[in-house]
C-alpha cells in the first residue's frame, strides 16, 4: 500500500521522485492485457476473472487470474476473440 512520505522535494529538485509520487496516487491501476498470438500475459488483475470471447460474444473460456503477474497460452481454434478483463478488453486473432 502507498503511504504518503513525510517530506516531499520540491518538482524542480529531482523529477524522479515528483513522478513516483504522482504515479502512486492512483492506487486502483487499471489490469494490463498484453497479446501475442495466442498468449495473453495479463498484469495487475490477481483475483480477477479473464474473460474469452467469440465473435459473436459467446463466452468461451473464463479462468481466475490467481497472481499479479499471469501467463496464459490460449488453445483456440482458427478465428477472432475477445479477451476481457475489468472491462480492459484485447483482440485475438487465431490463424
């Protein structure tokens, strides 16, 4: 959990430290999808539901995301899906 420091150096001392403290602010991070191929690496969802999707929206195949940091091999058959998580969606295309 981000905890606000004590002290804060002003922007101009070192801009490192002025992002760091600006990108802890938000501490609900959005999950992040990543797709290659049939691979779907997903970061910051632990706990949250991968959803895959035809084309036509029939769910395909749901799997709890059960770490911070998840690797997935999908076996699909040839087509286009969706993959969605917290409403952070990516496309697939199978060959």
């Amino acid at each position: 959990m981000w905890a606000a420091p004590t002290e804060v150096a002003p922007l101009e001392a070192d801009s490192y430290v002025a992002s760091t403290l600006v990108a802890g602010i938000d501490d609900e991070a959005k999950p992040q999808i990543i797709v290659r191929g049939s691979v779907v690496k997903v970061l910051g969802a632990e706990a949250k539901v991968l959803t895959v999707y035809d084309i036509t929206g029939k769910v395909i195949h749901q799997v709890r995301i059960d770490s911070p940091d998840k690797t997935l091999t999908l076996r699909l058959s040839k087509g286009v899906y969706i993959v969605s998580v917290e409403g952070i969606s990516r496309k697939i295309s199978v060959n």
